[in-house]
C-alpha cells in the first residue's frame, strides 16, 4: 500500500498549570482531528448518520476531538480501509466485513442471507453481540482497531431488467452479487457476475448483468432505476458485517470522558441512521414508483420465498462449520445471537422504534 501524503494530524496539547497552590497536578487536554475514510459518496441516509455522529463528536468533546471525512475512498481504498486503520493511515473509517472474510470469519453470520429483516434490529443485535462475545471482538483487536458501531446496507433485494417473482425467473440470470447471496443465487440457477457496486449502472445499461442484489434506497440514490425497470421486495437479510472502526491505541488515548461520549455518540448514531433509512426507503418507492424523469419502477414480491430461504439455508451451517474449526463454540455463538436479536424484535413490537416513543 503506497503512504499517503499530504495528510496530517493536528495534535494540539495545552497544559493548564492551575490549582497548584493546592497541590492539584497539571492535566493535560488533547485536541484530535481523526481521519476517517468512507468507501461510498456524500449522500443517502448513512453518509448523513455518518456526518451527525461527526458533528456531534466535535459538539459534545469541545471540539477536543473532531472527525475529518474522506468520502469515496478518497483517503484508501475500501478494501484496504480495515488495514489502513489498523496501521494508523487513518484513524478510522468504514469497515465491510465481506472485504476481508478470512480475517473476520465470526463477524461474517452478520451477512447470513434470510438473516435480519429489520435495519434497527439488526444494527443493535451486532453491536451487543460484539459486547457480549469476547471472540467477536478479538477478530479487529488482532488488527489494531475497535469496532464503535454497526452500519447496514439495508434489505437486500433486487434490481433487475425484467421481472423477477419466482425461481423459475431466475434461472439462466446473469446476477450481480456478493456475500452469502452469490451462493443463494447459483443454487437458484443463476449465473452470478463480480461487479462493483460503482459499476452496476454501467453493466445494467451495456447488459452485462441482467439483475443485481441492490437496497431500494440506494436503487434511487444511485439512479439505477434509469437503466433496469424492476424491483423484487424479498428482504434476503442485510449485509451487517459492516462497522465503524477507529484504531485501537488512538481510542485508548482519549480521555475517559472522551471514549464515554465517543462510545454514546456512536450508539446514538445507529438509531438516528435506521430512522433515516426508513425515511429514505418510503421515499425512494414512492418516488421511483410515480416516475421519476420519465423513468418508472414496478415493485414485485415473489410468490415461492420459501425456496429462496431454502437455497441460503447452507450459510449458516458453512458458517458454524469454519467458526468450530477455529476452537469457536459455534453453537453457543448462535444461540447468543438469536438471543439477542429476539429480545430487540421484541422491544420493536411491543415499544416500537426508539424515535417514536413518548
């Protein structure tokens, strides 16, 4: 990986030398600006959670410690964002666990197709497991960085030219995936196709792919609506495997205080994203639905879910198989995790979202 030049960290330390007559010892406040490398572009409902949890960083720390965003991989590649941060090239940064799944093999059940429908649920569920399984955690302290919170993509759907309804639609499909999905989908009878997120408007309208897994807001955002008509709502699970990161001896450098709000900030940052992103979704369909610039979307729901479950069901049993072969208790991990993904399912059902309670 090349250094990055030109890019540096204001390290501001001032000594208050006061209350010595009463044999009080100097403290010592530190003023840092974190670098933080984001792999995708300014806008949609994450990129503004990621802002929000910026501004109130520096709001709440008195400017103490405040976040410099490089947006688009501007800083470091989003496959080499997790190295960057570890080796302290950036601070921090974005962190998608499926860049990396040998090195984070735990963290990898986060992406289980038919996983967790709901972007709340499945946000809340990852950071407590992270606090409750110590293994879980070890994977990116290895790498020299803490994971301060969970990120999604959102449902995964499809995006596709013709429409999609049943696993006979499917068959002989060149597919756009990643993750857990590409094997869902070969199972299906798909042809599946490596193309990056970035490039999916490109292989949509030369034809290169006929359909891509894709999330509705992004659809709109995007504009992938312009060059494929079509939207199958079949919510395959979220890519979950996806965090904020900071480097580790950076967090321990901050004061008690400052990893208090830091820590706080960041569980905030997760409740005010899943309400953004619903936002973003109802408006996205909306939207895409009623035309926009003459383009129009028609939404789908399959009709035979019940197999597409089926051709994802060797994920997780693949995923215990590896976890077990690194001296995991697979089972129990599991098991911690259904836990704690029924107790916020049912906290949603029986208080809803965070935002809406009196």
């Amino acid at each position: 990986m090349q250094k990055i030049k030109g890019i540096g960290r204001k390290v501001i330390s001032t000594f208050v030398l006061g209350g010595m007559a009463l044999g009080v010892a100097a403290t010592t406040a530190e003023a840092l600006e974190l670098r933080y490398s984001d792999l995708g572009p300014p806008r949609g409902p994450r990129a503004e959670a990621l802002q929000w949890w910026a501004d109130e960083l520096a709001k709440r720390t008195n400017n103490e410690v405040t976040v410099k965003i490089y947006w688009s991989q501007s800083l470091v590649k989003a496959k080499e964002t997790m190295k960057a941060v570890g080796a302290g090239l950036a601070d921090s940064g974005t962190i998608l666990g499926i860049y990396t799944p040998a090195e984070l093999p735990l963290w990898n059940l986060a992406n289980a197709p038919f996983g967790v429908s709901d972007v709340w649920v499945g946000m809340r569920t990852w950071h407590e497991m992270r606090q409750a399984a110590p293994e879980l955690r070890q994977e990116t302290q290895k790498k020299n960085v803490r994971i301060v919170a969970n990120f999604s993509t959102g449902a995964v759907d499809i995006l596709s030219k013709e429409p999609i309804t049943t696993v006979e639609d499917v068959k002989g499909k060149k597919f756009r995936t990643s993750g857990g999905w590409t094997a869902l989908l070969k199972n299906l009878g798909a042809s599946t196709v490596k193309v990056g997120f970035g490039e999916l408007y490109q292989a949509l309208d030369r034809g290169t792919i006929d359909a891509t897994q894709n999330y509705i807001q992004a659809v709109k955002a995007y504009k992938h609506y312009e060059v494929a008509g079509h939207i199958t709502e079949i919510s395959m699970g979220q890519v979950l495997g996806f965090g904020l990161g900071i480097n580790l001896k950076t967090y321990k450098k901050l004061s008690d205080n400052n990893r208090e709000i830091l820590d706080q900030v960041s569980v905030e940052m997760m409740d005010h994203f899943a309400k953004s992103y619903n936002g973003a979704v109802a408006d996205a369909k909306a939207k895409m639905t009623a035309g926009i610039d003459g383009k129009k979307v028609q939404i789908h729901t399959v009709k035979d879910v019940e197999k597409w479950q089926a051709a994802g069901a060797g994920f997780v049993t693949s995923w215990k198989e590896k976890a077990g072969e690194k001296g995991v208790d697979a089972d129990a991990f599991y098991a911690k995790f259904e836990e704690i993904r029924a107790k916020y399912e049912k906290e949603l059902a029986d208080k809803g979202y965070p935002w809406t309670r009196n």
